[in-house]
C-alpha cells in the first residue's frame, strides 16, 4: 500500500486534472455507447445490462505474493468506478477444486458481476427479487458452499 500512495505523492499535483478528464472521458463513452440509460420512450431504466464473472483464482495461503505496486492497466473490476455505474456481486454457487493444501477436494465460490447503466440500481435490486422469488438462485448462507456447511474455526 505504502508503493501506492508514494507513487501518488510523487506525481505533479497537474496530474489530477488529466487524471479527471480521462475519467470523465471513459465514462462519458460508456453512457453513451456502452451502456446508456432508458430513454422517455421506453419503461426501463437501463437498455441492457452486462453480466461479468472474475474468472476462478486460486490463492494458496502457503504462497506469497509480491508486495503492492502502483495501480497500472484495467480489468472489469474498475469499469464501476470509473463509469459510475452500479456493479453488484451476486454468488451462483460453488465449484470444486482439489486442494494442493488439504490434499482433498474443496470448493470455491462461484458468482457475476451485474452492470447497470448510471443511476439504474433498483434494476440489479428487482432483477435479484425476481430470480430469487423464480427460485433460479437463493439467499447464501454461513458456511463452505452457497447452502451452508461446517464453518471452520480453527
């Protein structure tokens, strides 16, 4: 953390305005050609929405990784803040997985991304009631998959 912020510290207090117009410029580009919000014409908030998943990663605690760097290049993570759109997680399920550390198998969360257009919440939140209320997806509970399990306190 402390590379980023001396990474921060030693730019040109310039470097913010360009830094804001860059922005302003991506998200400009996403309301209008990526994303854009409903129109007076139509009874949705948002034309479409995106769906987006960050893949399956595995991080083994016996594994060490290299200290924090300066927050270089972009990935579907940073679309929300820089467009200023609402992104909401919504777990799926699990997967499993065999376990170098335990030896057996063991699972991971499984879940997507939802994108809304800019001010569009409330069409991820209806959207979430409609799937659970159709019983496609279920509220998580504690524990090592999406329907519970043993919760280990060791």
């Amino acid at each position: 953390m402390q590379a980023r912020w001396a990474f921060g510290d030693s730019l040109p207090a310039s470097e913010l305005d360009i830094a804001i117009a860059n922005k302003t410029i991506f998200q400009k580009f996403w309301e209008t050609y990526v994303l854009p919000a409903g129109n007076n014409d139509t009874e949705y908030c948002s034309e479409s929405i995106i769906l987006y998943s960050s893949g399956v990663n595995i991080f083994y605690r016996n594994t060490y990784l290299d200290p924090p760097k300066p927050p270089f290049g972009f990935d579907d993570s940073q679309i929300s803040i820089f467009a200023e759109v609402p992104d909401f997680v919504i777990p799926l399920g699990s997967a499993a997985y065999n376990s170098t550390i335990t030896n057996h198998t063991e699972v991971l969360p499984v879940s997507v991304d939802i994108i809304a257009a800019r001010g569009c919440d409330g069409v991820i939140f209806t959207l979430v009631e409609e799937l659970l209320e159709a019983g496609i997806m279920a509220i998580p509970l504690a524990g090592q998959t999406i329907t519970g399990g043993e919760i280990l306190g060791k």
